[in-house]
C-alpha cells in the first residue's frame, strides 16, 4: 500500500483564521511571503482554474477539528500490518487512508462524483500531517492516518470552504479585471485592484498581460467596451493597482466618448 515517491509542499502557508476578509487587507488573509508567482486570469481560461486542487492553499488551517483516536488507532493497526520500512511515504500513505473513505461521504452527502473535492480535502490534511518525512513506521502511521481521520471529521467544514471559493473564484472570473492566483491557487480578494496595488508595495510582482493592454491610444479592456485595437502593442506586466484601474478605465470610457461624438 505504501510506496516510496519524493514529496515536497511547494506551497505551506494559507489562510491564518478565517476565509473571511481579513479587516482592511483587500488580499484576505492569503500568506504572500516566499517565492510567489502572481497573475490575473480572466474569462474562460481563469474560469477553468477555478477547481478544488487550487483552492487548498485558501483552505489551509480553516477546519482544525481533531480526530477520534479510534479512528487513528484502528487505521495505525492496520497500516503497521502493511507498513515496509524501506517503503516510508508519509503524504501518498495518507492518501491510501484518506481518499476512498472521504469520497464516500462526499458521494453519500453532496449526490455526485466528487473524487476531485475529495482529494482536495486530502491533500490540506494529509500535508499538514506530512511535514515532516516519518523515519519508522509507527511514525509514518501515526502521522498518515491521523491526515486520513483529520480529514474525515472536517468533511463538512472543508467542503463549504471549497464551495465558498470556488463561488468567490466563478464570479470574479466574469468581472473585467479577472481573479488572482498565486503559485496556481486562487486569492480569495476583496478588491483585485487594490490587493495587486498592495502586493505592488511589499515588491511581489504580479502578471496582469491578460487584463489590459495599453498604450496612448487607450486600453483594449474588452472589446464591447473600448473598440480599440492593441495589436503589435506591449502587454502591461507590472499592473498598477488602484491608480492603473482608474486610469485605464478612463482612457476607455474617455476616448469611447470621443469616438461616439465625431
């Protein structure tokens, strides 16, 4: 059950307490410290990120109910059984304890296919337990099926976190200015503008060559709303925040109206 594969969590940290908005921060409470790459996704190709694997890192630390021991006990006895110490893979262990289990109830409870959502949850759990690499197998199984059990009785709370953001993800996707990922997971923002304005600040660059594309002829935001060309015209890629929205929005709203008058 239990094979050697090399795992490394590219990404740690989340969410610190709580999905909400986190007072005045426009970025949530979203842990922008290490290496990120940020970007703003619009339309079609920002709708097709929105699923439960690039949520996990918005969920992170949200559900922290604690598992009966019973259920780790039982799990640890029969993963002891098993276990070949030259085989020791912590986070795919878990994995084999955690996966079937939670997507039954998930079947049992939501009425649909949900191996996706499922793994999602796994995963938040299982890396949490998985942080570090178990050197015996009594290590190993304590820490694999305590991820599986832990996943297990924070089913309900993270299936809403995921539902929340995947809701979140869906409509910002529709707006002109697009939703934002960081390391591929969605930032769960209350104002895109003014959070890429403010990770501008603490010197994390964000891509937003798909938002807008400017030059003194006015900004090709959505061709509905501007009717202006941007071939041959280089993407912006450092995305202003607050000050670039109001003036891009000006431009096209100013130079439609100029077009129309003439």
């Amino acid at each position: 059950m239990f094979r050697t594969i090399v795992f490394s969590v590219a990404i740690s940290s989340g969410l610190l307490s709580s999905v909400a908005f986190a007072g005045d921060d426009p970025c949530g409470n979203f842990d922008f410290t290490g290496g990120l790459a940020c970007k703003i996704e619009v339309s079609g190709g920002c709708s097709a990120q929105c699923q439960p694997f690039n949520f996990e890192v918005g969920c992170t630390g949200q559900c922290v109910a604690v598992a009966q021991p019973a259920c780790v006990d039982t799990c640890g006895v029969s993963c002891l059984k098993e276990c070949d110490p030259a085989l020791l893979d912590c986070f795919e262990g878990c994995h084999a304890e955690c996966d079937a289990p939670v997507q039954s109830v998930c079947e049992k409870k939501a009425g649909k296919d949900c191996a996706n959502t499922s793994k999602a949850q796994c995963d938040i759990h299982c890396k949490a337990q998985c942080k570090v690499p178990s050197s015996t197998c009594e290590e190993h199984c304590q820490s694999c099926c305590t991820g599986g059990c832990n996943t297990q009785v924070n089913y309900d709370c993270d299936y809403s976190c995921i539902a929340k953001l995947q809701g979140g993800c869906d409509v910002q996707c529709q707006k002109p200015e697009g939703a934002l990922f960081c390391n591929g997971q969605y930032v769960y923002a209350s104002d895109i503008t003014a959070c890429v304005s403010s990770l501008l600040t603490k010197g994390i660059t964000v891509d937003a060559s798909a938002t807008a594309t400017c030059n003194v002829n006015g900004c090709n935001l959505d061709a509905a709303v501007s009717g202006c060309s941007a071939s041959g015209v280089a993407p912006i890629t450092g995305y202003g925040g607050a000050a670039f929205g109001a003036v891009a929005l000006g431009l096209v709203v100013a130079r439609s109206r100029r077009k129309r008058s003439k």
